[in-house]
C-alpha cells in the first residue's frame, strides 16, 4: 500500500488489474517450467491487455523473473518468446522505477533512526539496482545508512529453498543478522519482501527488537 | 530394545520424505551437523573472507579483467564447439614431441593405463600433484586394489593433499583441501607418520613435510600430474601450484603421466595469456600462482633432468555428454574456486556436506552432470539461486541458471517426487485463476487463525514446520490487498 | 579402453548435436564493483621487478656489472654458511667467475654437466645459481627454460636459489612473457618454460603462511645493468 501510496504522491496514476495473480517464480526455482510458464502466460495475458506505461514491481525478485526469466523459460516457444520479450522492458521494480524513470530521489521523508539496506540477490545481479535505494534512503530525514558487513551475501530465502533447507537457511539468515547486530542499526530496509519476511522471522524469533521496513514504508513516512 | 514409532507419527515422517523435504535428504543431514560445529564455521569463515578479499583487491588492481573475462568465455566456447580437432591436434603434437597419447573413455581406463604402466616400469613410488580429475576418479585406491600385487605406494605430495590423505579424509575445497582441518589434528596426523609427537606449530609440522616429501620426490619412478589447461597447437600442459610440488614431480621422476579431462583444452598457447592471469587472482589472490609451469612432452635434447617418458591421458568420464547441450557450460570451468568462496550456502556447510567430489556451485553443477547417482539428486537443490557464483566466476559461467536447469532435468526425469507435482500443478491452477486465487486467499486466512499467537504464527507441524521451528511467520493481513483496492485506497 | 579415431568421432558427434546458445553471455555483475585502482603502467621495469620480488619475501638487488653480481653471491654462500653450490652450465655464469672465489673459500661448486646422479647433487646443494631467459617486471617472476646446461633441479631442489638475470631481459607484463612463446609455434617452443614468482609456500595449515614449502623458501634475485 505504501508503494500506491508513494507513487500517487509522485503524480503517478496506479492501475492495479485485478486478475493479477503471481508472477510463477515459485513453480520456476523449484525446475517445475511448465508449470511456471503457465502462471506466466496468465501474468502477461493480464498485463498486456491495459496498455499501461510501466509495469511497477515492489520485489526485486518479481521484477526479475518477469524480465529476465520469461524469456528464458520460453525459450523454445516463438509466441511466448516474443510476448515475454515484449514484456521484459516495461517491467521495473520500485526504486529504479522512482529514481530512474521519474527523475525522484528525495520524497521528503522522515524517519528517526540507524537503518541497514539489503538488496535482494535477483536486484543486485540481474537488475544491477544497486545506487537507487541507497539514494533515497539518504535523503530521508532522520535516518542514518549504516554500512554493514557481508552485505553482498544472500539471507537465506530463496522461496522453497527455506523450507527444503532449513538449516542452511537459517544459519544464512543468521549470518546476516550477526552483521546487522555489528553495525548497530535498529532499522533494516529492503526491496524485498520476502527477504523481509524470513530475516524478520528469525529476527523476532531471536528476541530482536529491529524495525523491518519495506522500502515504500520508509519512504511513506509510514515508520511506525 | 526395539522402539515402536507410533503409527500416527510414522505417517507424518513418510508424507515429510515424499513432500517438499525430498530429494534433499542425505544433503540435508550432513548440512545440519556442520552448521552445528562452530569450529568448522570459523575454519571456513576465515579461510572464504581471506581469499574472496584476496580476489578482489587482486581483481580491482587489473583494468582489464572484464574483458579477459569474455574472452575467456569465448575461448572456452570455441573450443568446445570443436573439441575433436583441437584433441586431435594436441595428440599430434605430444607425439611429434615423442610423448605418448592415450585416449580414457572412463576411470577405469585411466587406472588400467597408469597400473600397466607401473607395471612396466616396476615402479614402486608414485608421486602425485594436486588433480581433481584424479580425486574424481579414485585413482589411489584403485590403484592399490587392482595392482595390489605391485605394492604401489602412492604419495600425494600438495600439502593439503598428503595430509588429507594421511588422515584417511577427503579435500573439502578445491584450493584448500583441509581447510576443514585444524591445527590441533594435523599436528596428531602428522606426529603419528612422523612416529614422534611433533609441535603444534606451522614451522615445525611444515619442515617435517618437507623433509619427508623431499625423500619421495627423489624416489618417485612416476610422476603423475593433472592439468589446469593444455595447449592444443603446441601440446603443452600448464600446471600451476604455489608449493612447487608440480614442477618438482615433472622434473625429477624418469616419467610423467598427466591425467586432463579433455575439456581443459585451449586452442593456442597465446591463449594461455588470458586463463594464466585469471586463474590466480581468481583462486588464490594473487597475481600469479608461485609455479606456473608449462611443460611440453619428454625433456629435451641435452637435458639430465625432466621425465624421460611423458605420457598424457586423456579422459572423457562423462564429458562428451555434455558438449552441445544447455549444460555444456559446465565444461568451460578452469577449478579456480572461486565460487565456493562466495557461495552462501558453501559457507556454512563446508565442502563435505556435498558428498562429492567437487562441491560448491560448481560442485552441485558437475557431479549430476558427471557422475550422477543418488547422492548427486539432491545437489541442485542446496542454493538460492542468489547468483554469487555466477558473479564470482572468472569465465562467467551461470551457474545459478544451470542449477534451474537440472532442477528442471529432474521434475521432466519424475524424479521431484509425488508431492510437490502435486503441489506445483495446484500451484499453476490457482495462479491462473483470478478466481481460483482469491479463494484460496481467502481459505489461507481462515486456516491461520488457530495458528495464530500474539500476532505471530507459532511452531507448526508439516512442510511448514520447517519455517516455524526456526522462525517467525508474519500472518496473512486481514484483508488483502485486492480487497482493500476495491475499497478503494 | 578407446582407440584414438573412435574417441574423436564421438567427441565430434556430439558437438554437431545443436549448438546451444547460451543464456547470458558474460556482460553484467562482475564484482569487485569498487573504482578499479589502475595498476600503474611499469615505468620503472627493474625497481618494479624488485618491488614485486620482496613483496613476496623474496629478495631483489641492482648491481652495475657481472662482478659485482659476483661479490654478491659470493657474500651470499658465506652468510649461508653453505657448503656445495649447484649451477647452471652456461656463458654468463661461466663469466661471473663464482667458481674461483667460492672453491678458494672451501665452498664446493657443482657444474650442470654430466652428472651421473643429479638426485643426489641436487639433493645436497644448499645453494642452486642460474640465470633466467626473462623476468616479468610486473609480478616479480623469473622466466626459467629447461634445456642443456639448464637443470630444472637446480632452481627446485636446494633451499637456497639465486638468480643472476641481465637488466634488458626483464619484460613488462605477463602478456608480453607469453608471447614470447607463443611466436614461435610448437618448434621453437622448449620442453618446459617455468614462470617462477617468489618463495615457494603454502597456507594450508590453517592457512598460516609457511614458506619453503618443497622448493626453494630463499630466493634472491641480482639484476644486472
């Protein structure tokens, strides 16, 4: 709601097609294609049809499966190709898309506080967003960005690989958390949620008291 | 004393092993224990944080490192594409060398050549330099077993590798294979062959190798190598190590054999340019490795040194299968390591937790893809597909993507199990459907609600259990965000 | 077991089975993503060389002529306390005239020539001399040919080695050592080329940093001009 939020303040006129359901990354990194790719085709029925400007994404990981992977896992197929290629492009994720395509870095947001941002791995490597976020978590007022260590590692998520791995995982998870609990931050910000979700989970299961914030939340004034 | 597992429980752990916990399980249980062993994480932590920092300052310090790294991809690409030819070629000029060539289809063949070779010779020491090709393909011990009537003793002589071997254990990385090891028990390796209780301290454990290895050198009747690339227009191995055991064992021993898997072939020897300068700023941090030695057939006229017999094997074992598919980028890697130090998963479960040969990223890649088998099935499956490696590796190889590949191999193979088909099929059917997908958000909902605890969804049994027994999970919003947009936000 | 034409022809089947084109080439996220730090152009080829050298522990040295190189190693072998001294059988160590001076000072000087068991010279040696046919300003590398005269063992088995290297032989870059190579085709190409960078080591103690490892730990390089 904060990404609406966000956007609308910025003069965007927010579209959301109702028949939306998901983007199939799931089935993907699990090998099941085909049946990704019929999540996929649904997701480009529904969004090819509105002639919509952009496509705004609030994950990273979303973001890059519509733009990089459709066209991989079609592949062999001309029509689903030529769709997913079509598609590719118009899809971005939040903060390129603010950063970049509005020309915004500063929303005039306010928030108290020692804030560490974590990119997710599909945005750090296949989007290559790397600057965006940072650039409008430093304008926001109030909030220190703090560098912390082993930022490039991964936190563990990576869908099913969570529950099929669950100790590994956890122990990524903690490894990122020993980090943060270095730095100092008492706020921890990213582009993606389901990052969010699994780091917060093992943060509140440890006893953390750290804020977890998406990106538009901070950005939102919305701190809480 | 027989224990009854309760017939209810007993379900519960037969419907885990066919769902979403399978086909990871032997990964699985290995990874548990070292994630448990705090040792073995600080072991690795340090040993992946000093050569990853090595890499990049080496790699900043380097302009043209992108570039190579294209190259590199190509090259290797070129080279695949005409594999045949430039293994023709390399032979051709081995021989012109008046080296000997042979050709192994498998390991079995590989160990048949070395075996009547020692036999040949009556050799009774073998030294050997670090190669995977010939961990891959357990020439010691089968070497012992078959020609046990040779009396072989067959010497690893790279530090690791010798001390790996004393100890009855396996490398667990590619370029440091004990890093798994500490102080404490190579010093109790090492005194026991010594036959006196050494000091636990690097000089002296390091000199008592050295003195030792330095009496096998000097006994060796064969010298066996691998080959980190080999130069089909010239016939030249380049073999690469920073304690000198590689060149020493070409040098010293009257015959050398290496044993090259036959995708470490590159075309001109002007190539090497390229692999040289990436291999050791990639691997180990530095500009170049100590030896980077290229030796081209027998020695040469007027030499009294260098190996009167050369011999090069070289061994498909399973790659030929791969060239032209959508795995055949697998072949393009040079062993530098350099993804299992950025791997995050690598990192905290060290290199045995893979059960193979190779580990890490490239590990998971190749061992399916190679040797196959039960313990492979589960290998595609430990990684987030955070891309690290990918990143890391100084060819480029996307190694994230061929891990979907083989994930994606196994459910067309129907080997992902009855559970999750089911799973994903229902997945695919309620993402299609608008419909379909609001119920079932709906329904999602409801189920939480006895679940739920202070806010938060508590331990649960089930797949789910393996989230909510380590971590909390957030409850589904009260109304989703289609309802609230209908609403009108 | 495979015979050679059968093995090619199932290599070559296979490539032909369909190209595959690869999904991404090399072309985003190549870490270190820092400001690359030029590695400045070598200016200075032998201070470069020197530099580098003792980076790695090992020890470099100018000196103006052949007899200065010859004090040098003559000092050398005293501090040592070394007894036998292994060398190349070449011109230019002929002409440094170590021979001499070392057997006056009851130090015996082992010649590469017809040795019967060069095992056990090597193996003895606590010095081992040689030149070298290049040296690489960049990494501090000494480029080794094996041929007659030349013994691999001598830079390999004493604890002790130096190398007696000409200042004009010393190249730039690795790529430019390469090509020197590379030019002249499989004919002109010898036995075996070593590129030889420092004391020889290991880290595989807990990655503790032991020096000397199977070759030699004390390397000394005397560039002269």
């Amino acid at each position: 709601m904060s990404v609406v939020r966000v956007l609308r303040r910025l003069g965007v006129e927010v579209v959301y097609p109702r028949g939306q359901t998901c983007c199939g990354q799931p089935a993907f990194n699990s090998g099941f294609f085909d049946e990704a790719r019929g999540v996929a085709r649904h997701f480009m029925d529904v969004f090819e049809g509105g002639n919509y400007d952009h496509i705004v994404s609030p994950s990273g990981s979303c973001t890059t499966m519509v733009s990089h992977y459709y066209p991989f896992i079609f592949d062999e197929n001309p029509d689903g190709r030529a769709r997913s290629e079509d598609l590719a492009p118009r899809v971005r994720e939040f903060s390129d898309f603010v950063v970049n395509v509005l020309g915004v870095n500063d929303l005039g947001a306010r928030l108290g506080g020692k804030a560490v941002f974590h990119t997710g791995c599909h945005q750090r490597r296949e989007l290559g967003v790397l600057e965006e976020p940072r650039e409008l978590l430093r304008n926001v007022e109030g909030l220190d960005l703090l560098d912390w260590r082993n930022e490039e590692l991964c936190c563990g998520f990576g869908g099913t690989f969570s529950v099929k791995m669950p100790d590994v995982s956890v122990a990524m998870a903690d490894e990122k958390i020993k980090a943060l609990d270095e730095s100092g931050a008492d706020t921890l910000v990213s582009c993606d949620s389901s990052c969010l979700m699994h780091l917060k989970g093992r943060l509140d299961r440890t006893g953390h008291q750290t804020r977890v914030l998406h990106l538009a939340q901070v950005l939102d004034g919305n701190g809480g | 004393m027989e224990t009854e597992k309760p017939a209810r429980r007993r379900d519960t752990d037969d419907r885990r092993r066919e769902g979403i916990a399978s086909p990871v399980e032997g990964f699985n249980a290995r990874a548990k224990n070292a994630v448990a062993d705090a040792q073995l994480h600080d072991s690795i932590e340090l040993f992946t944080n000093k050569s990853v920092a090595g890499r990049n300052a080496v790699l900043n310090a380097l302009p043209e490192a992108p570039e190579l790294r294209e190259l590199a991809y190509h090259i290797k690409q070129e080279t695949m594409a005409n594999l045949d030819r430039y293994l023709g070629q390399m032979a051709d000029a081995v021989e012109a060398r008046g080296g000997n060539v042979f050709f192994a289809e498998d390991g079995e063949d590989v160990v048949r050549y070395i075996g009547d070779l020692a036999r040949r010779r009556g050799a009774k020491v073998l030294a050997k330099s670090k190669s995977m090709a010939t961990e891959e393909i357990e020439l010691n011990r089968r070497l012992e077993e078959d020609y046990a009537d040779l009396d072989l003793e067959i010497v690893e002589t790279d530090l690791g590798e010798w001390i790996a071997q004393l100890a009855g254990d396996t490398p667990s990385h590619i370029v440091g294979p004990i890093l798994h090891m500490n102080r404490r028990r190579i010093t109790e390796v090492l005194s026991e062959t010594a036959g006196e209780k050494l000091p636990p301290d690097v000089e002296a454990l390091g000199s008592f190798a050295r003195e030792r290895l330095r009496e096998k050198f000097l006994a060796a009747d064969i010298g066996i190598t691998g080959a980190n690339f080999g130069v089909a227009e010239t016939g030249t191995i380049a073999t690469v190590t920073n304690e000198g055991n590689g060149r020493l064992v070409t040098s010293v021993p009257p015959v050398h054999v290496v044993v090259m898997g036959i995708e470490k072939l590159v075309p001109r020897f002007a190539d090497l340019s390229v692999f040289v300068r990436l291999l050791a700023r990639s691997g180990t941090g530095q500009k170049l490795t100590v030896y980077t030695n290229f030796v081209t057939g027998p020695r040469g006229p007027g030499e009294i040194d260098g190996a009167e017999e050369f011999h090069l094997i070289l061994m498909d074992n399973g790659r030929s299968e791969l060239l032209g598919t959508e795995f055949e980028e697998a072949l393009y890697c040079i062993r530098c390591g350099a993804c299992l130090n950025v791997c995050p998963v690598y990192r905290q479960t060290g290199g045995h937790a893979y059960g193979s040969t190779y580990s890490g990223p490239i590990g998971a890649v190749i061992t399916p893809l190679l040797k196959g088998g039960k313990e492979a099935k589960d290998l595609p499956h430990p990684s987030s597909l955070c891309g690290a490696c990918w990143e890391a590796c100084p060819v480029g190889i996307p190694l994230h993507d061929l891990l979907l590949k083989l994930r994606n191999r196994q459910v067309d193979e129907g080997l992902a199990g009855k559970a999750q088909e089911i799973a994903f099929k229902g997945f695919e059917k309620g993402m299609s459907s608008p419909t379909l997908y609001n119920i079932g958000s709906k329904a999602a909902r409801l189920a939480q609600k006895p679940a739920q605890k202070d806010g938060s969804i508590r331990p649960m049994p089930g797949p789910l259990g393996a989230w909510t027994n380590t971590r909390d999970l957030p409850p589904l919003a009260p109304k989703s965000f289609r309802e609230l947009w209908k609403e009108g936000i | 077991m495979a015979d050679r034409a059968e093995f090619l022809q199932k290599v070559r089947h296979r490539t032909q089975r369909g190209r595959y084109k690869p999904t991404h080439a090399p072309d985003v996220a190549w870490t270190p993503k820092d400001e690359p730090q030029y590695s400045p152009s070598v200016e200075d080829p032998p201070a470069r060389f020197i530099e580098e050298l003792e980076a790695l522990g090992g020890h470099g040295v100018r000196v103006g002529n052949l007899e200065e190189a010859r004090d040098h190693i003559v000092s050398l072998v005293r501090e040592r306390d070394a007894k036998l001294l292994l060398r190349w059988d070449v011109e230019e160590l002929e002409e440094l005239g170590v021979d001499g001076p070392l057997e006056e000072a009851h130090v015996e000087v082992a010649v590469w020539r017809g040795l019967e068991d060069f095992r056990e010279v090597a193996g003895r040696a606590d010095i081992g001399l040689s030149t070298a046919a290049w040296a690489i300003a960049e990494t501090g590398t000494l480029v080794l040919e094996g041929g007659p005269g030349m013994g691999r063992s001598v830079t390999l088995l004493p604890p002790t080695y130096v190398a007696v290297v000409l200042v004009e032989k010393i190249l730039r870059t690795v790529p430019e050592a390469i090509e020197k190579y590379a030019q002249g085709g499989a004919d002109g190409l010898p036995a075996n080329v070593c590129f030889h960078t420092g004391p020889s080591r290991s880290g595989d103690i807990e990655m503790s940093l032991f020096v000397g490892m199977h070759g030699p730990g004390d390397v000394h390089v005397i560039l002269v001009g």
